[in-house]
C-alpha cells in the first residue's frame, strides 16, 4: 500500500493534471471560466475573495519554502531549526486561518445568495468540499506542531525527502511512510485537488491574466464639458468641417450628439 500511495499514485496524480488541462484547452475552451457570480452579490464578495486567494499565495509559498528547500540549506545560511520552526507556524497559521476563514465566507456566500446558489453545480460542491478538505486537515498539521511543541514530527525529514524526491524518479517511500497519519491525509487529500482540478472552475488558476501588466492603453470616450448643449451648433456648424474630416479619413467615425472622441481632430479644433 505504501508503494501504492506514495510511489505510483502522486505521478497518476501528474498524468491526470496535465492530461485534463490539455484536454479541457482543447475541447472545453469555452467552458475555462471562474463562472464569475460578482454580478449577483458583490458585498461579501469583496471581503472573501481577496482573503481566500491572497492567503492562498501565502499557503503556496510555505508549502514551496518548506518542502523545495532542504533544511541543510538553511542551516547553513545561519537558521536555526527553532527559528525556523517558529516562522513556519505563526506565518502558516495565519495564512491557514485567512484561506479558511475565505474560503468559509465564499461557500456562505455561494449558500445564501439565491441566483449564487442557483449558479452551483454539483461539480462546484464537489470542488468545495475537497478544497476545503486539504485547507482543513493543512491547518490541522500546523496546530497540531503548536501543542506538541519541541516534540512535534519534523516534517523537512520525511515529507520533505519524499517530495523532492518524485521529481528524480526515485520516492523515497520509506520516508513518506514513516510521517504521521495527518501529514499522510492532508497529501492524499492535496492529490486528490489536483486530480480533480482540471475539470472544475479552478482551472481559471493556470490562466492567470498576467497579459493585464503589458496591455495597451484603452481609449475611452469622454463627454463634452457643456453636457451636449452645442450639439445642434455643432451639427449645424460640421458642414465643412465634417466635410473635410470625412474626404480627409474616409473611415472617420460619424460624431454622435453630445460625445467625441478624446484627443481626435474634431474635439481639438472645437475646444480652441
């Protein structure tokens, strides 16, 4: 069971996330969607979403530091393993309590918000429960190394090896094994997530608008400071000056009664 778990399970865990993104990309664009639901409730929206996702990072770059990073490499730059301990459960905790306190307001939100509600899948529920899941049992380990102190399991000496070991094709099996049945369910219930992500809204995650940072400027179109009250001058005035803008720029937009566009011809000579 141990071979099955921890050696041939987390790379059936691998084929299954890439293979669905690949899939879902190609015979599910349409459906690559967060299925945003601000439109029917924004209130709550704005307080539980920026907790959950923002103290979701900070879970990411825990797991990232704790798991990627040898424990040798901190020692030699210095950290003591107290120290280090230390950081991991105050910032861990916090992180923890922030994902689950959001999360707990988005399915609140999602449960007593009727067109909210009415917008949830089954497959929706699914992905709640499993998220939620693998944020609980995550904070559990982590409260669990609080109360059991300076004799708590060190996990940067079995999940750690056994992470970092996956991607050479070597699990160290024995090492995973001998964790705590918590450690043991909290990443059965991470691969899991994974397994399931790519055919759930979560998929968004691997679409980040990064694009936003590089996109050009948009041009916006303001209105008149007289509120459109020379429309009718402007109009009886545009003969010559519509005239020539129009044999100047055949593909001109025709002007509209109170709007102009910002910085073209038209609007420049007229505020002179």
């Amino acid at each position: 069971m141990d071979i099955v778990l921890w050696g041939v399970l987390p790379y059936v865990m691998v084929v299954v996330l890439v293979g669905g993104l690949v899939w879902r990309y190609r015979y599910d664009q349409f459906g690559w969607t967060t299925r945003s639901s601000q439109l029917y409730e924004s209130r709550l929206l704005r307080i539980a979403s920026p907790l959950f996702h923002f103290g979701l990072l900070a879970v990411i770059a825990g797991h990232f530091f704790g798991l990627v990073i040898p424990k040798s490499w901190t020692e030699a730059v210095g950290m003591s393993q107290d120290f280090y301990h230390f950081n991991a459960l105050f910032v861990g905790g916090i992180a923890g309590v922030g994902t689950l306190g959001g999360i707990i307001l988005l399915i609140y939100r999602r449960r007593t918000t009727g067109p909210v509600f009415m917008a949830t899948t089954k497959n929706d529920k699914a992905m709640y429960v499993v998220l939620t899941a693998a944020i609980v049992f995550g904070l559990w380990t982590t409260l669990a190394s609080v109360f059991e102190g300076g004799h708590g399991h060190n996990y940067r000496e079995t999940v750690a090896p056994w992470f970092r070991s996956l991607f050479i094709f070597q699990p160290d099996i024995a090492a995973m094994a001998a964790a705590p049945f918590s450690f043991h369910l909290h990443t059965l219930v991470g691969m899991a997530l994974f397994i399931i992500w790519p055919f759930t809204r979560l998929v968004h995650a691997f679409t980040a608008p990064f694009h936003y940072l590089f996109r050009p400027y948009i041009v916006y179109r303001s209105r008149d400071r007289d509120g459109g009250r020379t429309g009718g001058r402007a109009r009886a005035g545009a003969g010559s000056r519509s005239g020539t803008t129009a044999a100047q720029n055949p593909n001109a937009p025709a002007a509209k009664r109170g709007w102009s566009a910002v910085g073209t011809q038209d609007r420049d000579t007229r505020n002179r």
